[in-house]
C-alpha cells in the first residue's frame, strides 16, 4: 500500500508545523521540568474505564519504587461516561493526572492534542508501529502512552463445522481462511449450502473488519476533506459485503439482544474476533464447548480497539505523571496487566514474552490465544486514519447496512441515502 | 409586633401618607414599612434565585451557544447567525424525528388517558382492599424508566424476542419491531403507557373522589345508569383534572428520550431513524458529535414548539374552565365592560372626594368596594 508515502506526507507536515507548535504549545510543555524533587510527596490520580488490569497490588509495586508517590485510581463504569467526562474537563480544571482514552475517540483527541503532554521521544518505539501511529498528531508528537490492542482473528464454531461437513481442527480452519475476503465468504457459501444457516453475524461487523483495512476509507489523511462517497474501495467493500450478507448473514446487529442471544444459539458459525472478544463470548455463552478460534484473518491483518494512556498538560504534577504513565505502559507491567485483566499488549517487548506466548485460553478449547493474537497483531500493517468526521460517516454507513440487512431499503437505495448524509455533514 | 400596629397606616399611605406618618410608633417604622412590602417578594425569591442561576441563565446562554460554531473544550465559538437553525430545519432528520415525536406522543398518550380514566372508574366503586388495587397501579411508576426500557427492550427483540416467539404460537407472522416505524413507535408508547397509566390513574382517582355523592344519587334517582352516570357526571367533573393530566403528558411527550435511547443497542434511534425523536437527535449531536452550537438551536427549536403547544393547550383550558366556572349567563367581553364602567366610576368618585376631603377618602373606597 501506499504507507510510505503517506508517512512521508505526514513527516513534512511536520517538520512545517513544528514553527507553529513551538507558539501554540508553550503550555503544553509546561511538565518539562524533570527537576522535580525525587522526594517530594506526590498524590497521582489516574482515571481509567472498565478494566484496564491495574489492580491494588499491580499499582503498589510502584509506590514501592516511589515511596514519595500515592496513586488514586478512579474507574468508570463504561467508556462512554469516561468520555463525556474528559472531553467536559479537558484543558479546564478536574481531569486525573494521568487519563485512560479509547482508540474510537482519537479522531477528537486530536483536535486538542495541544492540550495533552506529548509521551518523551525516547520512549517512541516501545509500541507496534500502527499503535504508535494512530496517536500520532499532525506536528509528529506521540500523545498517547499505548496500553492494550484488539488484533483479529476468526472465532468459529467447530460443532457447527462439523455438521456442515467442513473441518474442525484451528490449524485446518486457518489454512482453509487464508486469503482474502472473497475466500471467507465463499466458505460461507459451502457452509450455508450444506446447513441452510447463516455464516457470519452481521454485515456491519464484517464490514467494521474489511474498512478497517483501508488506510484512508472517508477522509484525505492531509487535507481531511470528506472523500467517503466517492472512494471505490468503500463501495467495493460495501457492494462486496452485502452480496454475501444476503444469504450468509444471520442479520444480527453487533451488541444487541438478538446477537447475544446468538452467541450461544448457534444462529452463525464464525465471527471476526479481537482478543476482547473472547471474554464477551465466553461471557455470554457460557454453556457452548464448540466456540475455537483461528490464526488468521481475511486479507492481513486487522485491529479492533484498543486503549491509550494521556497526561493532560494542565495538571498538577506532570512530570510525575508522565514517570508514571511511562511505567505503566512498559511491557513489564503491561504483562502484569494482561495477567490481571487480558488486555493484549501493544508493546513490542511484551509480544515476546512467555507468560504471553504460552497463555492458553480453557473456554475456547484450550487454544494457545496468546500465540495466537501476537501472531494477529504482527500481521497488523495499516493504521487507518479517522478524521474529523469518521464516526459520523462511519456510524451512517452502519445504518445503511442495517437497513439492508433487516429488510427496510435495497443496496442502491441505501447506499444513495448514505451518499446523501454524507454530503449533508458539515 | 411593630409590623401589626403599622398596618392600617402603609395601607393607606398611597391616599394621604403625609398625615398618617406622624402614627409610626418608634424608630423601626420605617424598616418595617420596607419590611412589609418587601418581604412577600423576600420569601419566595429562594425560588426566583435559583431559578434565575439554574433555568433561566441556561436557557439564555443556550440560545447565545446557538448563534456560534461552539468548541465545548476550548469554550470558545464563532459567531455565524442563523446558520445552525438553517442546518437544522434543513436536515430531513429533522422533520422524521418531529413525526416520530409526535407519533409516539399520540400512541402513548390516548390509550394511556383513556386506560387511566377507566382503571380510575373502576378503583372508585366500592372494591375490596381498596389500598392494595391503588398502590398496585402505581407500582410500575416506581421502577427506573431505563429498567423498564431494558426490559421491554429485550421482550421487543426482532428474533428471540419474548413477543415474536408469543406471536409466533399463535401463528401470526413476527413483527418487525425494530426495522418497522410503526411498530417501533408502538413498542416504544407499550413502555411509557406501562409507567405512566398508573400515575395518571391515581391522579384521575383522587379527582373523582372529590365529586359530590349527591350528584350520583340524584341521578340514581331519577333512573340513571352506571354508564351514563359516569358519561353525564364523571368525565364533565374531570375535565380541570383532565386538562392538567394533558399538559403534563404532552410536556413529557415531546421531551421523551429514555425509552428511544434504550430501545436498541445504539441509542440513534435505528438505522433509517424509525424512532429518532427530536431529544435523542438533540443528545446525539451535542454528546455524540460535540456539536454544541448545534444542539442548542435544536433545543431552541424544540422549546418554540413546546411553548406554541402549551400556548394551544392554555387556550382550550381557558375556554373549559370559564365554561365549568362562569355562573352568570354575561360574555367575557360583556364582564369587561362592566368592570371597566365600575372603575370609572370609582376613579371620578375618588378625586371628587380626594379634592374636598382627603381625611375621608379611605371610608369612602371601602364604602365604594
């Protein structure tokens, strides 16, 4: 692809807007002062959401290091509260010391990326070159300390495998997905052809795990001008994933109470599958043994969410923050975290460690998933760029394939109705 | 105490203030005389202040937000006019989530007043154990809305929903409850008639119990029955009640958003915004999209077409209640006219009287009233 060149692009950007930044970041890097005392008392707050795996006993580990530091860790219940909250708080005052965000906000981050303390250049290189990319902003600064990554591979269900005559095995299953997308769908056409049942859970799903393979699905990376509507891949995938969802797809919209329901009643057979993943599935269906997971993704590789830390630059103790911000996000205790939590590393050095590499997972018929996702997370080449309006575009293409799939609108129609929201977006 | 003994005299302070000053008793007089005209106003402007801080700076500050491009987290914006109301009006979003608005409005609340009105009727007989059928239709009213949401959400489900498998044994086709406008709208209305019924019930029960017995066994009497008893004397009784219960419910109506945001697993409204109300839309531009300027002239917008059915709904209640409490057989306009010859006639008396002997004007108003 043209990953390069894009780089290239974004490194004379760079180097043409680091004059501006120079003026407009004076008070971002106001934390720079290392000189703080070493023993001075500190009280760090770090804000996270769900579970990033930063337990009592992980966090006293560096209390232990720092005895002048005490941590306060603050949970939110869900993403969802932790975003409203920092983007209310952020470059005013009431933001933690040290703030979780999610890969699915980053599009807005970065229109305020002055207002966070850029990670020490030293550190770029820790995390995969994707992870570090996507928090990247236009003046070439690293805003985000990685923590965790979604790489994607293919949960299947071998019971409903083997009653459609296929293979079972996960290194079978892999050899048979290798290739692009055209090669998973037409496995699917052998599996409905042989059961009369659905394949895949959604046509949004599949669809989320072939966009985001594009580099630039909806915006120009340099310019950011919307280009959605008339990007020949976008419609390609789009043509693409609703001629296979017509007889494959159990319709089922991601997260809703049908497709948990369908998790555990055998209403499709194979699904794209970050490492999260695998806990929503053994979650919700506890009681299914055929639920396996395989090495391979259509077309490469592909990442599905994942999380950041950030060190907002008005707060009170930055560099403190940012030393500690640094720790957590080393592969060291990244690892401890994974143990805790599950949260897939996104560090280099963590993806050879062994308590990754030899970790098994019982549900999923004891299949070696950390092999297996740090195999996933190599494949991983593109970070595709969300801009401005990503969510938007992309939450309205979300729409129009639903429409589709539960019977409302025709592909056309559909897909004239998205071109048409899309212009409207401004 | 001082304020009861200077009463007389600030009362008649506006005709003669000169003359009756010289009774104040004591150096607190004149304190108190402030004392005595301010303090009503004193009394209630905890209310007035409160309301100033948490309701009427927002509302202003909103309709400035709406004239800009706002930046919640720099809080800065530009100003560019109408333009937000323009994008608004212009968005086909807009007029779909006006007639989900409404629709879901309408769906919810005529079976819910007409249920309530009923269940009412049927609470006001003589029952056994009274208490325990009241309390019981309030019991829904006390669960969270957003639990309520949840559930009926899950009982709503397009697949293995609860009700399409129900559907589904009695051999009726499953009903598309999440793809189909309609009958989002009327899984949506299921949840709010669920919570509120009871609520109304309770309301309506209380103002029938406050109608005359009398009335009931005149028309005993003279051979009425149950059914025309409650359309002859029951539903004119309720109409104030009735019109309260009206307001209320459409206020709610228009504002509803729980039960929307609920009902699927993105809270957007779906995905051709069959159930895209005009709040849901306000909460996804502003915490969705970070659109600030935007969702405040949206709100605007939606506090106009409020205020305009609440200035229609005042209109039908003036109209009802003049009919229910007017006794003389005069017209409004004929009343005015009389109130207006009566005061003129005061007025003349008054500076008559005020010309040859002020010390007596007091008696003479009094005797005049």
């Amino acid at each position: 692809m043209n990953t390069r060149a894009l780089r290239r692009i974004g490194l004379i950007a760079g180097v043409a807007t680091t004059s501006a930044l120079v003026l407009a970041g004076c008070g971002g890097t106001s934390g720079g002062e290392a000189t703080t005392d070493p023993n001075e008392k500190v009280e760090l707050t770090i804000a996270t959401f769900n579970d990033f795996g930063y337990t009592d006993a992980l966090l006293a580990e560096y209390t232990k290091l720092h005895p002048n530091v005490t941590i306060v860790h603050n949970k939110a219940a869900t993403s969802n509260d932790a975003r409203a909250n920092y983007f209310q708080k952020l470059g005013k005052t009431g933001l933690a010391d040290i703030e979780a965000i999610e890969i699915d906000w980053m599009p807005e981050v970065m229109k305020y990326a002055d207002l966070l303390a850029p990670v020490p250049d030293d550190l770029k290189g820790r995390w995969l070159d994707w992870k570090e990319e996507g928090a990247t902003d236009a003046d070439g600064n690293l805003i985000g300390y990685g923590t965790d990554i979604g790489p994607e591979g293919v949960c299947y269900r071998s019971d409903l495998f083997a009653a459609a005559g296929l293979p079972t095995d996960r290194d079978e299953v892999a050899a048979l997905l290798e290739g692009d997308w055209s090669t998973y769908f037409e496995l699917g056409d052998k599996y409905t052809a042989a059961t009369g049942k659905a394949f895949f859970d959604s046509a949004g799903g599949t669809y989320q795990g072939m966009v985001n393979q594009l580099k630039a699905a909806y915006e120009d990376p340099s310019t950011g001008e919307i280009t959605a509507t008339t990007n020949s891949d976008v419609e390609d995938i789009y043509n693409e994933v609703l001629d296979a969802s017509a007889t494959q797809s159990a319709h089922l919209g991601q997260w809703s109470d049908d497709w948990f329901a369908g998790l555990s009643n055998g209403a499709f057979a194979t699904m794209l599958c970050p490492g999260w993943m695998l806990g929503v599935i053994s979650g919700n269906a506890p009681d299914v043994t055929g639920w396996d997971i395989a090495n391979v993704f259509p077309n490469g590789g592909g990442n599905w969410g994942g999380s950041y830390l950030t060190v907002p630059a008005n707060g009170a103790n930055v560099a403190a923050a940012q030393e500690l911000a640094d720790w957590l996000t080393s592969p060291e205790t990244q690892i401890m975290a994974f143990e805790n939590a599950g949260t897939f590393p996104s560090q280099n050095d963590a993806l050879t460690s062994d308590t990754l590499l030899s970790s098994t997972n019982e549900y999923f018929n004891n299949a070696p998933v950390g092999q297996i996702l740090t195999d996933r997370a190599n494949a991983v080449t593109v970070s595709p760029f969300k801009g401005e309006f990503y969510f938007q575009i992309n939450d309205a293409m979300q729409k129009a394939l639903t429409r589709v799939e539960d019977g409302t609108q025709d592909k056309a129609t559909s897909w004239a109705q998205w071109v048409s929201e899309v212009d409207a977006i401004k | 105490m001082n304020t009861s003994s200077t009463t007389p005299a600030s009362r008649s302070s506006a005709a003669n203030g000169a003359e009756r000053r010289t009774r104040r008793i004591g150096f607190g007089g004149g304190l108190s005389s402030w004392d005595l005209k301010l303090s009503p106003y004193l009394y209630i402007s905890p209310f007035f202040i409160l309301f100033l801080i948490v309701g009427l700076f927002p509302i202003g500050y909103t309709a400035v937000i709406s004239f800009m491009d706002w930046d919640l987290v720099r809080n800065s914006g530009t100003f560019i006019g109408f333009d937000q109301y323009a994008t608004v009006i212009s968005d086909p979003k807009f007029w779909v989530a006006l007639r989900n608005t409404f629709s879901i409005f309408l769906l919810s609340s005529v079976p819910q007043l007409i249920a309530a009105i009923f269940i009412a009727a049927m609470l006001d007989q003589n029952i056994r154990a009274k208490t325990f059928w009241r309390m019981g239709v309030l019991l829904p009213y006390v669960m969270a809305p957003v639990a309520v949401a949840l559930i009926f959400s899950n009982m709503f489900g397009d697949q293995y929903g609860i009700i399409n498998t129900w559907l589904g044994a009695i051999g009726i086709e499953p009903i598309k409850w999440h793809s189909n406008a309609f009958a989002s709208h009327i899984a949506i209305a299921t949840m709010v008639n669920f919570r509120w019924t009871g609520y109304n019930t309770l309301i309506l029960l209380a103002a029938m119990q406050a109608i005359p017995r009398d009335y009931y066994e005149a028309a005993t009497v003279d051979g009425a029955g149950k059914v025309r008893q409650f359309f002859a004397i029951t539903l004119p009784s309720l109409r104030p009640t009735l019109i309260f219960v009206i307001i209320t419910s459409t206020i709610g109506g228009l504002q509803i958003f729980d039960e929307p945001r609920m009902y699927d697993q993105f809270g957007t409204g779906g995905a051709n915004y069959q159930w895209l109300t005009i709040t849901l839309w306000l909460y996804d531009i502003g915490w969705g999209q970070w659109n600030f300027g935007r969702a405040a002239a949206l709100a605007w917008i939606l506090f106009l077409i409020i205020l305009a059915i609440g200035l229609i709904n005042l209109l039908i209640t003036r109209r009802l209640v003049r009919d229910e409490g007017s006794r003389s057989s005069l017209t409004r306009a004929q009343m005015r006219a009389a109130r207006r010859d009566a005061k003129a006639s005061v007025d003349a008396d008054r500076a008559a009287l005020r010309t040859n002997n002020p010390a007596r004007t007091n008696e003479t108003t009094e005797a005049v009233r």
